[in-house]
C-alpha cells in the first residue's frame, strides 16, 4: 500500500470517527438544556456534521464512478450544515436582532436559502462536484469548475466562513462577562480550526493536485475537543446563573421591568410588553412613570428610597378597560453599594381584582341579610320575653312555673347565640391592627365584675398584630376560668419571649383544671356546659394572623392556656 491510499485511509477513517464524536457531543450538549434555541441548534450542527462525515467516508470506499456519483448525491445537504453553522454562532453570540422580527427572518432566510439552493442542484445535477478517477488517489470528487453554480457555491461557503470569523472575533474581543470572555475565545479558536482545515482541504490542496478526503472533519474533532474543555473550564451550554437570567426574563409569566435611576425603562421582557403594548415599540426615552401614571409613581419612587423595596402595590393602569397590576421591586447598587437603578415585578391582578370584587359584593349581601335576621329575630325574641314575664306575674301552679322557667332559659340562650353570631360575624370583618396587650387585659377585667378574684398581671409591654377584638379573647379566658375554675382565687398572665423571636402568653388560674382528654375538645363549637362558644370563638379571632392557643395545665392543679404569638405579629413599645 503506497503513502497516498495509507493517507487516503486513515483519513476516511477519521471520517467515521468524527461523525461519531460530534454525534455524542451533540446530544450531550443538548440534554442540558433541551429547551434553549442555541442548545437545539448546537445539537442540528452536529447531527449535520455526523450525516456528512458519514457521506463523505463512503464516498472515498466506493469502487466505482457511480458509487462515488452516489454517495455525492447523498452528502448534497453538507450547504446545510454550514448554514446551520452560521446560525449557530449568531445565536450563541446574540447576534441576530431579537426585536426586529422582520430583520431576523431576512437574516436566517439569506443564510438557509442559497444553502437549500445548492443542496438540490447538488441532488439533482453535477453542477457542484462529479466523480472521477485519479491514478495515485483512486476514485475522487472534482469540483465541476466549467458549471455557473460551483463559483457560487466557494463564494457562498467563502462568505459563511469569513462572516463566522468576524462574529466570533467582535463576540470575543467584546464580552458582557469574564466568563463570557473565556467561551467565546475558545468557540472563536474552535471556528478559526474548522475555517482552517476546511480551507485546507478545498483550496489549498487542490491547487497542488493532492486529493483527500475533506480535512475539516478533523477540524469538527479538535472543535469537538476544545467545546468540550470549554464546557469541563467554563460551563459552556450549561446552566448557571449568568446563563439562566436571560432565560428567566423570556419565560417567566410575570412582567419584568429595569430603570435606571430616573426611571428611564433600561430593559422588559415580554410579558412585561403584553401587560403595557407601548413596550412593543421602541422608545429609548420611555419611563416606569408614562406606563402607572405620575401620582403613582411618585408613591413607588418614594417607598423605594425609603425602604429600598416595595411589594404588591396595586395601580389600575387604564380608566375604560379596569386593569389592574400588581407592582413589586426593590433597588439595586453597583460595586460600590451606590444605587444604580430598579427592578419592577409586574403582575396583571385584573382577574384577582374581579374576583375579589365579586366576592366583597358577596359578602356585603350575606353580612346585610345576617344583621337583617338577627334583628328581626331579636325583636320577636324580646317580645317574647315580654309575653313570659307577664305570664311569670299570673301563673301560681309550680309545674306551669317549671315549664315557664324552662322557656325563659331558652330564651337567654337565644338571645346567647344572637349575639354570638354578631361577634363571630365580625371577627376577620376589618384589617388587624397592632393591639396594646396591656390595654386589651384591663379592658377585659373591668367587664369582668369579679372583686373576689385576683388577677396578677406580669407582663412586657409590647403589642399585639391581632384582629380588633382581642379584647373578646382576653374576656372569654377570664370567663372561662371564673365560670368552670370552681373555687378559683386568682389567674396570673405572664408573657416570655423565646428563642425563635416568638412570645408565649399565658393565662394560668389555680381552679380543677382540665382532664387530658378535653384539652383539645374545649376549642370545639358547642362543646362545654355553656354555650360551647367562647373558647372556639378565642381559637378562630386569634387565628386570623396566625397567633395559636393550647391548654397545657394539670388536672386538679389549675388551668393554663398557653397562646404562642409568632416573631412577626408582635414588638415591644
């Protein structure tokens, strides 16, 4: 075997291997991120690169003309992996205009057009290559120089090629990061090996008369070397935060907005373009006040340098078609910890508007016909009442007494439930605020009216985030104990910060205390020897911001309820 069919061989060989190296990196590369465009391009480049390899191995062990003719007619779609080449690498560097929709589709379509052009005069004639035989090499391709459309073809494979090299330079010598500076030298030394070898092979060699199969396969495997050194050094095609950013602006439902310091719009994705329509057309002037309105701009603009965030401030951005949004963002500082601009979350809370509108308009009629009834039943009560008063005066029978005692009792405890629903009807009713501990215990043990019990109060001075009838909670507890204690002389309060920043509240009495079994049962509506109310009311007021109420006491040494008020809903005075 001379050094020619040696040569010939081994590189056919590399060929094959090549087809698959570049196989196997594809489908790697791909499966980090199957979704981004740049990863599924990268994956059509290999694939691409593997079917012409593979095309090409076969051509250099054909026997025959028409086995060469064949498998050249076969490997006619290599323009397209050179255009798909190109596309690659403007997408990875960010090259093609992601606003203008109009340039971007003339861009691609000058790129894949002539290489689809070529691919078929490469299928259907040979315009472009024909098979030949060559003493020293044995059964070659040939470009068919004397055709219009091989000139086209080097010129159009030319103009990719130096076209490549420029993108992948400015990308190189003009990164946004370090780490973007390291990828794109060595995507750029990548594309400068497969330029290279491909020349090699179709220009240089040639002009010799040296016929080999096509070298830039050996460049498709040091450019398959260095991707992967970049993706091993520099996490190229893999996820970090830099690379996923821009991927979270694009995808993410809500509406995201970055302003300079004087609320000059920077940079919105295009969530944030469907939210606001003037977003679509460009506006370098445009500022956060032109899309909410002044007055409410100024409110953002101060809760923003006041607190340095601001969340779910709500702003009804259009008079005719009530829209709504929910504004959320905060400040953000250079190097130097000086502000430099701010972030805008924007939610479209037009639905949630709707429906909470419905649902007030809702409540509002169920709270009207609810005070409607009590009332009404209220007044046939009282004078129900009226009517047993005045039988109480007549009857003298002890039975009809009995049975006349019986129906008043009922009736008190009608007149229990009537106001029972009142208070549970309000409880939730209005936004809580921060309730003085202290004040809502005196206010309590003056509605009490029980002198011959002592009430020890030590506590910390601090306030409470509770609905406003905390004070309903401290009087049930006092209630209670004074009602189910039996020989109750005292209850003490005590309060004790803990170590998760919660306080514990607790009321402790030196009654029967409560048996194991009850402790939970007592926080039950209609469970007790009374109304069954009181406790389960205090559960459900103190619920609302998420305060908590046990009893942890010993049976027949005292009650003790303890209410754990979380590290949020309480500070000290």
């Amino acid at each position: 075997m001379s050094v020619i069919s040696t040569v010939i061989t081994v590189t056919a060989s590399f060929c094959l291997i090549s087809a698959f190296i570049t196989c196997g990196l594809g489908f790697f590369v791909y499966a980090q991120k199957p979704s981004s465009t740049v990863h599924r391009l990268f994956l059509a480049v290999m694939l691409s690169a593997a079917y012409w390899a593979t095309g090409e191995f076969f051509i250099w062990q054909a026997e025959s003309l028409q086995g060469v003719t064949f498998w050249l007619k076969f490997s006619s779609f290599w323009p397209i992996t050179i255009a798909l080449s190109s596309h690659f690498i403007l997408e990875f560097t960010g090259r093609l205009p992601e606003e203008k929709k109009k340039s971007r589709i003339i861009l691609i379509a000058g790129i894949y057009a002539p290489a689809i052009i070529l691919s078929i005069a490469g299928i259907f004639t040979e315009s472009l290559f024909t098979a030949a035989f060559d003493p020293v090499a044995g059964y070659i391709y040939l470009p068919t120089r004397n055709n219009i459309i091989c000139p086209i073809e080097i010129f159009y494979t030319m103009a990719i090629m130096l076209w490549a090299l420029y993108v992948g330079f400015i990308s190189w010598r003009r990164p946004e990061t370090e780490k973007k500076h390291r990828q794109n030298r060595l995507l750029f030394a990548g594309i400068i090996t497969v330029v290279f070898f491909g020349a090699l092979s179709g220009a240089v060699l040639p002009l010799f008369s040296i016929h080999t199969p096509n070298l830039v396969f050996f460049g498709l495997v040091i450019f398959s070397v260095i991707i992967a050194c970049a993706i091993q050094r520099y996490g190229l095609f893999t996820l970090s935060p830099e690379t996923a950013v821009p991927e979270i602006m694009k995808t993410m439902p809500d509406g995201l907005i970055l302003a300079d310091q004087n609320g000059i719009i920077v940079a919105a994705n295009e969530s944030a373009a469907k939210i606001f329509p003037a977003l679509k057309e460009p506006d370098a002037g445009r500022s956060v006040r032109s899309l909410i309105g002044d007055e409410e701009y100024l409110t953002v603009r101060d809760i923003l340098a006041e607190l340095g965030e601001i969340s779910d401030f709500e702003v009804r951005i259009t008079e005719k078609t009530q829209q709504y949004v929910s504004i959320a963002g905060s400040s953000v500082r250079d190097r130097n910890s000086t502000p430099s601009g701010t972030v805008f979350i924007i939610r479209d809370i037009t639905q949630r508007k709707a429906s909470e509108t419905a649902l007030r308009v809702s409540n509002d009629k169920l709270s009207m016909l609810s005070r409607l009834t009590r009332h009404d039943i209220g007044n046939l009560v009282t004078a129900l009442s009226g009517y047993l008063s005045i039988l109480d005066g007549r009857i003298k029978n002890p039975e009809e007494k009995h049975y006349l005692s019986q129906a008043t009792v009922i009736v008190d405890r009608i007149i229990e439930h009537l106001e029972f629903s009142r208070s549970y009807q309000a409880i939730g009713s209005k936004k809580p605020q921060w309730e003085k501990l202290r004040y809502a215990i005196d206010s309590a043990k003056e509605s009490l009216k029980e002198d011959n019990i002592q009430i020890n109060i030590n506590i910390s001075d601090i306030e409470i985030y509770a609905d406003q009838l905390l004070v309903k909670v401290v009087y049930n507890l006092f209630e209670n104990a004074v009602r189910h204690g039996d020989k109750i002389t005292e209850i003490t309060i005590t309060t004790e910060e803990q170590k998760d920043g919660s306080m514990i509240l607790k009321f402790e009495d030196d009654g029967a205390g409560i048996p194991e079994e009850e402790k939970e049962k007592i926080f039950s509506y209609g469970y007790g020897r009374n109304t069954g109310f009181g406790l389960a009311f205090a559960r459900e007021i103190l619920s609302v911001t998420g305060i908590r109420i046990t009893e942890r006491g010993s049976f027949g040494e005292g009650a003790s309820f303890e209410i754990e008020i979380p590290a949020d809903v309480w500070r000290k005075i």
